[in-house]
C-alpha cells in the first residue's frame, strides 16, 4: 500500500493505492500535478480532480513500457486509453 497526502489551501487529501510492481516511476509527481490541472481546467472541482488524476496516475504505472535500466517512465499513453470511462463518482482511493 502506498499512501500520497495533498495539501491545496484548507484541503487535504490523502491517497492511496496497491504498491504496483515497478521500477518505472520516473514522473509520478509530474503526472499527478498535470492530470490534477486538467481536471480543473475540465471544470472539475477539486476533490474529483484529485480522485479522477490519482486514477489516471495509477493507470499509467500499470502500464509502465519497460523502457530502460533504472526508473523509466509510465505508460501515459495506454492509461489515457482507458481513463475515458473513469467518472468523478468513482472512489479510487480519496479520503
């Protein structure tokens, strides 16, 4: 189990998700900020941004390529494949 603590202003958010089984991280700060700021730009409020980005960036270390010896990067591009049917209802972890 892996556990993230957000703060933004008076919010807190604590995340958490199963440890997945890799090395290829590199990115994971980039990738959760980012997807948060889509989702706001998308008009989300902020705790289903947090929700529906913290799913995106689990999706994304699922489908890590591979690529490289050390830490390499995070499947963006498979886990925005299956991100279209995630919606804000869905708990992914956010207390």
């Amino acid at each position: 189990m892996v556990v993230d603590d957000l703060r933004a202003g008076e919010h807190r958010f604590t995340l958490t998700a199963p440890r997945q089984p890799t090395r290829h991280t590199h990115g994971t700060g980039c990738t959760l900020s980012a997807a948060i700021t889509a989702q706001l730009a998308r008009g989300q409020p902020l705790p289903d941004a947090v929700r529906l980005a913290h799913a995106y960036l689990q999706a994304a270390l699922r489908h890590a390529p591979g690529l490289g010896a050390g830490h390499g990067p995070l499947g963006h591009a498979r886990a925005a494949q299956g991100h279209a049917h995630l919606s804000a209802s869905a708990g992914h972890g956010l207390t």
